[in-house]
C-alpha cells in the first residue's frame, strides 16, 4: 500500500483495516491499541508513533483502525517514508503488522 502526503498538513488520515493472514478474518481491536510508527524510509529513527482514533464499535470489531497525522507530524522534508502498524492488546501481547506503508510526502505549493 502507498499513501501520498503533502508536507504540512494537519488533517490527513491513513485508514487501515487489520486481518489475520491466515484466516482473513478482522482482528478484533476493542481491546487494543493500534499505533502507526513513521519514519524516513531507509532510517532508524521513528520520526512519530501515532494512535488510532477509530472509536466506533463496529470499527473497532471489524478490524479498523484510523491514523491521523496531526499538526506537526507532517512538518518534514519531501520524500520516501515508511510506516509500520503496531497492535498492542489489554493482555500486553504486541503484534506488528508484517506489510509495511510506503509513504510519499511532497512539498507544498
């Protein structure tokens, strides 16, 4: 998956849904934590970790998580990033979504 950016913005949003591979069935996120980590693509250093917002229940059973970049986390450079989404449940159990994002940010007018 791609996901095109413009440097600045306060409003965007990646919307994913989370299945099992094995099944492909949704995996429940009521009782869950999703997070998108950001980073500048061949870097080690996470530039931001966001959370989802996805608080409707049949969202949330249904695998849905929403990641809104908020007012400074798109305040970088142009380019090719990389994220990673990152699920931890009431348990303390953390499971990371093995499919990267690509992200491409592009300057501003």
């Amino acid at each position: 998956m791609t996901v095109y950016l413009v440097q600045g913005d306060a409003g965007s949003q990646v919307k994913a849904t989370i299945t099992r591979e094995d099944t492909g069935s949704a995996v429940d996120l009521t009782d869950a934590t999703p997070r998108l980590k950001f980073k500048k693509k061949n870097t080690d250093t996470v530039l931001t970790t966001i959370t989802s917002t996805a608080s409707s229940p049949s969202d949330l059973q249904g695998g849905v998580a929403v990641f809104e970049f908020g007012s400074s986390a798109l305040d970088i450079s142009p380019g090719a990033y990389i994220g990673e989404i990152e699920v931890t449940f009431d348990s303390g159990n953390i499971e990371t979504v093995y499919e990267q994002i690509d992200i491409v940010v592009r300057e501003d007018y």
